[in-house]
C-alpha cells in the first residue's frame, strides 16, 4: 500500500480534501458526532447544537482539543529533530536515518500527529462525518507511510531495516526503543513549521470553553493558511539554499 508520487507530491491537497470529505456529511446527517453521542436536542452544526448549560458537551470537545494539543506538540517535537524542509518536501529524502527524538519511540510521529489532530478536530463533525475523517485518514497516512519506508529501505538498506524491527510505526512504545544519537533539535524553525498546527488547537480549546462555531471557523482558516504559507516558505528557503 503505497502512495503515488502525485499523492505524496500534494499531500496537504489530499488531507483537506478529506476534511472537506468529513464535512460535508452534514449534509446526509445533520446532527453532530457529540451532540449524537450525549443524545442532546439541537440544529445542524455544533455551534447550534450545544448550549453552555451541557457540560458532557464541553468536556468532550475539551478532549478533542486536548488531541489536538498532543497531536501539536508531538508534530513539534518530530520536526524539531526531522527539519522542517524535510518534513514539508514534495519528495521524499533519505540523506540520512533520524533515530532522536520521539524517533526512538514511533516511526512516524507526524503522522501520528496528524491522526490524532484528526480525531480532535473531527468532534466537529457528524458521526458519519467522523469515521469518513477518520477513515480517509488513516489510508492517506498508511499510504504514505509505504511509499517513504519502502523509498527509505532501498536507500539506507540494513541501518533502515534494524530501525523497522525495533521502533513501532504509529503506536508508540512507552519506553525507548534506542539510545540517544546525539542530534541537537531545532526548537525554531519547528515552532514556525507547526503554527498552523497550534492555532488549530487554540480553536478547538476556545470551542469547547465558548462553543462559538464562528470563532473556530476564522481559526481554522487561518490555521490552514499559516500552514500553506509555512510550506511555500520552507520550499524557498531550500530554493535558495541549493542555489
């Protein structure tokens, strides 16, 4: 199971479309995935669906944001030690094997990120909405996730093997896996990269205390924006860099 070139080419593409996907399910099933879970009165969005006055609401869309902070932070963490123009490369780089970090507990922490920012967020969705989000999710991630090993095993061969047999690929290991390499992260340049990552959390921590879809939409917009800018910015950089 592995993604074309053109997949991995324009994954951003991929996973909005797959968002927009999950979204649209209102339109088949127009109740919330919480408001449904709690059994709760309301309209069509989640915004008209909850009142203050419902707190099962609140604590579940503090849990969604509370993935969504996790997923944030662990994006962070992967980045700082990955490079964020590796991360946001359209083609995928071998020039050596990162085993720092939390590459010692999980081989693919930023897709883990990227599932678990999934199912934060996806409490926004309709229940149908949800397992869409989630589903198309998870094939993105495993197909991509195929092509880049699959690339990386036949560049780094035995070293890369090793590292598959000893570090789990999405479900981390509570403990190491490996020793400490010794590679010093860059705590900047991934606080930049992951913007857009972290004001998807601010949005979905102000939804779940305010329950305002209105601000949560501006948020999200912006996220998404902060993230494109992120990656045009990273590709220029390393335009210039190899000039």
């Amino acid at each position: 199971m592995r993604a074309s070139e053109f997949e991995f080419r324009h994954r951003f593409w991929v996973i909005i479309l797959i968002f927009f996907a999950g979204f649209s399910c209102y339109i088949f099933e127009p109740v919330n995935a919480v408001q449904w879970l709690i059994k709760a009165p309301g309209g069509t969005s989640p915004a008209a669906a909850f009142y203050p006055t419902v707190p099962a609401a609140r604590v579940i869309f503090a849990v969604g944001a509370f993935l969504v902070f996790a997923a944030a932070a662990i994006r962070t963490w992967g980045t700082a030690y990955l490079k964020d123009e590796v991360v946001r490369d359209s083609v995928v780089r071998a020039e050596r094997l990162v085993a720092d970090g939390p590459y010692r507990f999980v081989r693919n922490p930023l897709y883990l990120g990227s599932l678990l920012m999934a199912a934060g967020i996806g409490t926004l969705a309709s229940p149908i909405g949800w397992l869409v989000l989630m589903a198309g999710m998870m094939l993105a991630v495993l197909r991509l996730i195929g092509r880049e090993e699959a690339f990386l095993l036949e560049q780094q061969g035995g070293a890369y093997c090793a590292y598959l047999e000893q570090v789990p690929k999405l479900w981390p290991s509570l403990r190491p896996r490996l020793p400490a390499g010794g590679a010093e992260p860059r705590w900047g340049q991934a606080w930049i990269g992951e913007m857009g990552m972290w004001v998807l959390f601010a949005g979905s921590a102000d939804f779940a205390f305010t329950l305002n879809g209105r601000v949560f939409d501006i948020i999200v917009i912006a996220g998404l924006l902060l993230s494109r800018v992120a990656q045009i910015s990273t590709k220029r950089r390393a335009q210039h860099r190899s000039a």
